[in-house]
C-alpha cells in the first residue's frame, strides 16, 4: 500500500437486531446437528427391526457421524478462517441438508452409515464455524459471553427435546421422518445465512496440514473400528497413527494439533475431561435406549419420556453452571458433575437400577444433573490462560475431544454389550440385559471419577500456573518464528 493511499477504515459494527439474528442462524445450526443425534438414540430400536441391524451395526449408526465430525471438526475452522467462513457454513448446511435426506431413503444399514458419513462432513462445518461467526459478530466481550451462553444452551434444549421429538416422530411416521426434520430447519438457516451473515475471515489463518489430518482420521477411525470389531490389527494401525502424530506434529510450524497446548495442566485436564464425560453421555444413552425398548418393551414415544428426568435436568442446570463457571470458576462445576455422573452410572452397575422404576429415575436425574454441569467448564477450562490468539484453536481441540469421547462411549459400551449378550441364555430378558450390561455402566462409572479426579486436579492453583507459563512460553517461541530475519548493514 502507498504511503498516499490512507487506511482503510474498519468495519462498523453490525447493528443489535442483525446480531441477534446471526445469533438465532447459528443456534440453529447446532441445533439440527445436536438434536439429529439424540432423536436418532431412540430410534435405533425401530431402526435395527427395520434394516435386520446386529448391536454393531446400531453402534455404527451413531459413531460413523461422530467418527467423521471429530476427524474434521478443526480442518473446517482452519479452512474457514483461509476461505471465508460464511462460505464454508452455507456450504455444510448444504451438505448436511442433503446427507439427511440421503438418510431418510437408505435402503440398508451399509447405505445409512455411509450417508451418516456425508452429513457429519456438512455437520463439522457448522458448530466450529459458527462459534468463529459469533466470535466475529459479537465484539464486546460481556456480549459475547452471554452469546456464547445462549449457544451452549442450546445443547441442553436438543438433549430434552431429542428423545422426545424422537419418540413421536418414530411413533407417528417411521424413523426415517428423524432425518426430514432436518431439511426445513437447514434450508431455512440457509436462505437467511445468504441474506445476513457477511463473510469474514481470519487476519492470519493457519496453513493447512494434510499430512496431521490424515493421522488424525487414521487414529480416530482404527481406534473406533479396532474396538467395536475387536481387531488387534486395527488396534496396532491406530498406535502407529498416533505414533506417526507425536514423532510429525512437534516438528511442522503451524500443526493441525499443537502439542504445546499439552504443557498446560487445564487445557490437558479439559480434553480428559471431555473425552471421559462423553464417552459416559454416547455410552448412557446407548444403553439406556436399547434397555427400555427391546427389554421393558416400551415404544419410542414411552422411551423418550422415560428419559425426559435426565434431559430435564441438564436442560435446567447447564445455564447454571453457566453462571457458576462465570462467578466461581470451573472447579465447583466439575466436582459436582463427576460426582454426580459416577454416582448415576453407579446405580445401574452396582444396584441394578434397571429392576426398580424410582431407582432408574433416579439414575437419569443424577446423571443428568451431572451431565448437565460438565459441558460449561469444559470450554472455559480448554481456554484457560491461552493466548488469546490460541483461544479458537484451543476450543476446537475440545470440541472435537467431545466427539471422540462420544465415538469411544458408544464403541466400548456396544462392544462389552454384545459380548455379554452373546454368553447370555435369554439375551432379552431382564436379567440376561443387566448382567450383559453391568460390566458397562462399571466403566461409565469410572468415566464419571476421572471427571471429578481430573477436575480437581487441573483447575487449582498449581494447575493456573502452568496454563500461564506455557502461555507465556507459545508467545515468546510464535514470535521467535515470526520475527523478520535480520540482515546486517552494508
């Protein structure tokens, strides 16, 4: 630019009305992402009878989805920083749109989980692009965090409304009207995403990184396969990936994970954190769903009111600890939600909840109080003393740690499921379902300690300084990088 040419003047904020309706765009969005996946959850009964599916095809049902968005959640950020992100939002609502319809006419189990596929490729261009839209649109910064606030509750409205709109949808129409819901709710997102969202994108966006994203997919899909096939094969091609990622990813300047993060006591104690609590949600849920149908002999519609304690109550206490978080951190939060988690799975695993209805309620409302109180501090954790120009990048990490931890919960759970179900003698009766069962709701529970072990851990003094001191240590190692190189005088 010319010495002559004068500055070009920045953008002048958008005004409140059209923020908020950006807003409403991208809760949208997360919504038919969220709710797409829970309603699913209840389905899988009328599903299995429908397309003659075994328990591993049900857990690839769920897992191709959260298989695909977990390996491309970050890819999707990076390339919408570069590209623009509006662009990269209107085209995975189309993608997502068009995956979901697939789904409704898959003549097969192999074609549905192929077309679960396509829509998880539209479904990771949208939650993580549409936190940068929001990030962008709202600028100040109490503003922003009560936006962030009405995203995250979000998550709890498709989590109480999933098993129910489920339920009814299964009833009425058939499992396949799961996936038609979509359609108007994305293709309306897309018309007012075109006429109000203005493009943006970042002011330095990161270098792709094909080389970490085929680790990534690699390690995320033969550790997934390894464990619900139980193929020793698999599981060594994912020790390699994840080999292959510790040995490329230190060594690339700009890596599609950065390992420094790791240095950091809360961002390591967050993607546990993340990873364990989810992977107790997908297993939860997974159980649960195929318990009350297939076991207690209750339609979809009864089923996704069974259920309706435990999504009630992270409805309720999400935006609680919301506040919590905001007024007393995130150690509380966490306490409480690992207790609470260990202590609903504990039900089922040591008291057999399934056999008295007010112990199974009571086991839904615990958990999903616990459930409830996790997703908050997860974020603020995750970007705890980062630099603020990690921060995005630090939040997709734990992102995508949620999906994985999905993908495990639903694999390990399925897996130790069917093993016990095929010893069993009546594999639906009560007793053959508890017994198959109970040796997973023991390691739900486990997954609920390790909440509550690396909550306390990681979010106490000790643990700040270290999130300070790799701060400090990134920013002085990304400047060294970036400083010009000197060139001495003639």
């Amino acid at each position: 630019m010319s010495e002559l040419t004068p500055p070009r003047p920045a953008a002048a904020p958008l005004p409140r009305r059209r923020r908020l309706l950006i807003l409403g765009i991208c809760c949208m969005s997360l919504l038919i992402v969220s709710l797409d996946n829970t309603a699913l959850n209840v389905a899988l009964p009328s599903l299995q009878r429908d397309l003659g599916a075994s328990v591993s095809g049900l857990q690839w049902t769920i897992d191709a989805y959260t298989l695909v968005l977990a390996s491309l959640l970050m890819l999707a950020g990076s390339t919408a920083d570069r590209i623009g992100r509006r662009r990269v939002f209107t085209t995975g609502l189309v993608i997502f749109v068009l995956g979901s319809l697939l789904c409704s006419l898959a003549p097969s189990l192999e074609t549905l989980v192929v077309f679960r596929m396509v829509q998880a490729v539209g479904g990771s261009m949208l939650n993580p692009v549409a936190m940068s839209i929001i990030t962008n649109t709202f600028t100040d910064p109490a503003e922003r965090a009560r936006a962030i606030g009405v995203w995250g509750g979000v998550v709890g409205v498709s989590m109480a409304a999933g098993p129910l709109v489920g339920g009814l949808l299964v009833e009425s129409v058939g499992w396949r009207a799961i996936f038609w819901v979509n359609l108007p709710i994305g293709l309306t997102a897309l018309l007012l995403t075109l006429r109000y969202v203005p493009e943006s994108r970042a002011p330095r966006p990161r270098r792709p990184d094909p080389v970490g994203q085929v680790l990534v997919t690699l390690l995320l899909a033969s550790l997934t396969y390894a464990i619900i096939e139980t193929s020793p094969v698999f599981a060594g091609v994912a020790a390699g990936a994840l080999a292959g990622i510790l040995f490329y990813e230190p060594r690339r300047h700009e890596p599609l994970i950065d390992l420094r993060f790791f240095r950091s006591a809360p961002f390591s104690g967050a993607t546990v954190i993340a990873v364990c609590a989810f992977a107790a949600l997908g297993g939860f849920l997974f159980l649960n769903t195929l318990y009350l149908q297939n076991v207690r002999g209750l339609s979809a519609l009864h089923a996704g009111l069974y259920m309706l304690p435990m999504a009630a109550m992270t409805f309720v206490f999400a935006p609680l600890s919301g506040r919590l978080v905001g007024s007393r951190g995130p150690r509380p939060s966490l306490l409480v939600s690992g207790t609470a988690m260990a202590a609903g799975a504990l039900l089922f695993a040591a008291f057999d909840a399934e056999r008295s209805t007010p112990l199974l309620f009571t086991g839904y409302v615990v958990f999903g109080i616990g459930f409830g109180m996790v997703n908050a501090p997860i974020t603020d954790t995750a970007v705890s003393g980062m630099p603020r120009a990690q921060a995005g990048v630090a939040a997709a990490v734990a992102s995508t740690s949620r999906q994985i931890g999905q993908t495990l919960g639903v694999a390990v759970a399925g897996a130790v499921l069917s093993a016990g179900l095929a010893s069993a003698a009546h594999a639906t009766s009560l007793d053959g379902f508890a017994a198959a069962s109970g040796p997973a709701y023991w390691i739900i529970t486990g997954c609920g300690l390790c909440v509550l072990a690396a909550g306390a851990l990681t979010s106490g003094a000790w643990a700040r300084g270290t999130a300070e001191r790799a701060a400090r240590r990134m920013a002085e190692e990304d400047a060294a990088r970036q400083a010009p190189a000197r060139t001495p005088s003639p």
